[in-house]
C-alpha cells in the first residue's frame, strides 16, 4: 500500500475517523499500533512475524539495558545490526539463485523472505530508542508505545528517522480541536505535487539511463539526465517526507523536517545539513560521535568522515555502487574541510554561486551510483559522459517538457528569501489550488518512492 494509492486514502481516512472518537481516546496508541502494522503487513503479511521479532526483541533489551547499560546495550544495538545485515546483505554471500540456500528448512524459509521494506529505517529507530533511553535511565516505556515509535506508519517505511528523545515524550492523548488542518494540508498537498507531477513524471526521462537504454543516447543527453535525476530523487523523496510530515500532524505528532533546500548547498558539507537531515543527525549522534568526531586530531577526522559516509553508503543497500556513492561523499568532505575557513572568507556573490554549481554538478553525477546500483553499469555511464557520440538514431528527449517539469523544484530553491517569494505567499490559495490541478491533470504514470528499496 503506498501513499498514492486509493486503498491508502481509504485507510487514513478510516484510521483518522476512529482515532478522535472520544470512547476511544485511551486506546489511540494502540489503535494507530494496529492501523500501522495492518499498512505494514498489507501486501506482505508474512513480514509481520519480523517486525514483531525486532520490536519485542528491541524492548527486552531496553528493559535489560536499563539495570545494566555496559553488558546489554552492546547486545541490543548487535541484535538489530544483524537483522539488518541478515535481510539486507546476506545475498552477498549467498547466490540467490541456489535451489535450495541451505539444508534446514526454517533457515531456508527466512533466507528466501523478500527484502522487508523499510527495515533500514525501523533498525535505526531501534537503536535510537536503546541509545536515548538508556543514556536518561528513564523508566521503561510501555510496550505499546515501544511499537508506536518503532512502526508509526507515516514515518515507517522511508522516515524521516525520529529519534526516541524527541517522539516519545508526545505520546499523550490527542485531541481534534488541536489538529493544525491547514499546515497538514499544505505539507501534504505539497508532498503529492513534488512526488505526482514532479517526481513520476521526470521518471518518464530518467528511465533512459537505465542498462542498455543508456547506451542509446548522446553524450550532452547523458549530461541531461543526470541532472533530471537529481531534481526527480530529490522530489520523490522530498515528497514523501512532505507527506509524512503533514499525515503525522492529523494524528497529533511532530516529525522533523528533513529537507532544507539542499541544492543551494556551497559545501559539501552545507549539503549533508539539508539533504535527509534525519539521516545525516543519526550518523552524526550514533557513529561519528562515538568514534571520537573532530576531537583526535585531522588524521583521524578525515578517517571518521571515510567511515561514516561508506556505512552510510551500504545502508542503503549492498552494492558497490552505494558503497562507492558513500565514499565519494566522504572524500568530498575531506577534500574541502581544510579550505572551508578561507573559502567562506571571500565575500562575493558569483564565487558563492560558483561554489553552489560545483557542489551540485558533482552532487548530480555522484546520484548515477543510486539511479544504476550495478557498478559497471554506473561507471559506463560516467564514462559516456566524456565520450563523443556515435549514436545515429538517439532517443529524443523533449527539453521543454524536461524544464516544465524541473521548474518546481528550482522555483522552491531560488525563490527563498526573495521578494518573489513574498509574492508567492500572497498568492498561496491560488498556487495550492494551481499544484493540486497539476498533480491531477498532469500527474506522471505510478512509480513507487524511489527510497522504498532502502
């Protein structure tokens, strides 16, 4: 069930309409506990087992780390690493392709389960939920709320990562009259919109650097569409984020934002504070932190940078493609962390605009490591780029049709703090009502979120 299908329009509304039943204001935890593991199991009831395993087996850790944090933290955080590494890496050791994977069958059976959506995500929010608790010595939770944080279905198969510190404490009786209808409605109208119209149909053009497609095109159309891809990952999942920020306001909760204009970064590291800022503050609290940060000298902060962003990388999947996304990254924060100071000291309007393209130029080609997840494939691709073109007969690809639809997403990322901008909030019935009858007239053909595979 995804967020843009009728069945799921269907279920919030039925799911909203119970949750604010007055009779039922005591049990609205447990009601959107089991709202969410019906989307969760909806389609793949055979994970639920799963989930359940990694909630109640996160819980008993929680409790266990409370009286003891040295022995049973390590155990716990362990526990949900292996999970994750077990569904998610195992087939780099494994050929999927064998008759049979192993010789016990229940081994087999789990071997053979597919990838369980949004398991990157639920582990992540294991672990935050262990770590945050434990570092308070709180008092342990109630199991239902333990399942609300893991799997509120808004944020469960994509994020925004929340972490325990910041969702727990709303849990507490909601209340209609409390609900902020309007900005709920505009996070979520703006979600659909960037993911309808924006998103899906940018997909009609990407799709062409997929293998063999890509091989077709000339080399200015591959420069084309690395940077259609850019503007098309960044409105699925901007959408989808959008989405489950305004659906988790109808239920009375908060979920942090996670995108913050990232394309206008000057730096790379200006980049990872506004792209999947959910992310990037987990990797930063719960690894680099720990594995000492900035505190132990450069050497060592270029190593915890390589680290982080490699890990970084191979969660979201296991390939050498993402490890690889991951580790340009971090040699891209290392390149520029000693010459950040002397660059931001010059004041200058077109060097600032200069660095921003750069950071965005090679933003967009590092994106061709997500859009081919076979490294051969993405290196090709690369290649071609500095390749002249022999093709005779290229794909055509229409550039008005490619403008059109990335305007949204350069309007929403140079307008901010102008005077246009001010414009556009006078105007903002008739700009929501122009969005929502382009996501309806113009909407692109249906493509899952970009970001369900991690």
């Amino acid at each position: 069930m995804t967020f843009t299908s009728w069945q799921f329009g269907v279920f919030v509304a039925i799911v909203f309409a119970v949750y604010y039943l007055p009779p039922l204001r005591t049990l609205q935890v447990q009601w959107l506990v089991f709202a969410s593991l019906f989307f969760y199991g909806y389609g793949q009831p055979q994970l639920l087992p799963l989930l359940s395993v990694a909630v109640f087996g996160t819980y008993l850790f929680l409790i266990l780390a409370l009286r003891n944090r040295p022995i049973w933290l390590p155990v716990g955080i362990a526990f949900n690493l292996v999970l994750l590494a077990f569904f998610k890496y195992k087939f780099l050791f494994i050929d999927p392709g064998s008759s049979s994977l192993s010789g016990v069958a229940p081994l087999d059976f789990l071997l053979r389960l597919p990838l369980p959506i949004g398991i990157s995500f639920f582990v992540f929010h294991n672990i935050s939920l262990l770590v945050d608790l434990t570092r308070r010595k709180d008092s342990p939770p109630d199991l239902a709320s333990v399942f609300l944080y893991i799997i509120f279905f808004p944020q469960l198969v994509s994020g925004p990562i929340t972490r325990a510190e910041m969702f727990m404490p709303q849990i507490a009786p909601k209340y209609f009259a409390d609900i902020a209808f309007v900005e709920a409605a505009k996070w979520i109208l703006t979600g659909f919109f960037f993911k309808l119209y924006v998103a899906n149909n940018l997909n009609e053009m990407t799709s062409y650097m997929d293998f063999p497609l890509y091989e077709t095109l000339q080399t200015q159309d591959r420069w084309l569409l690395i940077f259609l891809y850019s503007y098309q990952i960044y409105a699925d999942f901007f959408g989808y984020s959008a989405i489950a920020i305004g659906l988790a306001m109808l239920f009375g909760y908060r979920l942090p934002v996670n995108f913050n204009l990232p394309y206008i970064s000057s730096s790379f590291s200006e980049f990872w504070t506004r792209w999947h800022i959910s992310l990037s503050n987990w990797l930063r609290t719960y690894l680099y932190i720990p594995l000492g940060g900035n505190r132990h000298g450069a050497l060592r902060t270029y190593l915890n940078l390589m680290v982080v962003m490699g890990l970084g990388g191979l969660w979201h999947g296991a390939g050498l493609s993402y490890l690889m996304w991951g580790l340009l990254h971090g040699l891209m924060l290392v390149i520029e962390r000693p010459l950040l100071v002397p660059l931001q000291s010059i004041d200058s309007a077109v060097f600032r605009a200069l660095r921003t393209s750069f950071v965005f130029v090679c933003v967009s080609m590092l994106w061709i490591f997500f859009k081919l997840p076979n490294f051969d494939h993405a290196v090709s691709y690369l290649s071609g780029m500095f390749t002249p073109s022999t093709n005779l007969n290229p794909p055509k690809l229409f550039y008005s049709l490619a403008v059109l639809y990335s305007l949204p997403v350069i309007i929403q990322h140079f307008v901010s703090g102008s005077a246009f901008e001010r414009t556009l909030r006078r105007a903002e019935p008739y700009l929501y009502g122009s969005m929502a009858a382009l996501m309806y007239l113009e909407a692109g053909p249906e493509t899952s979120f970009i970001y369900f595979q991690f």
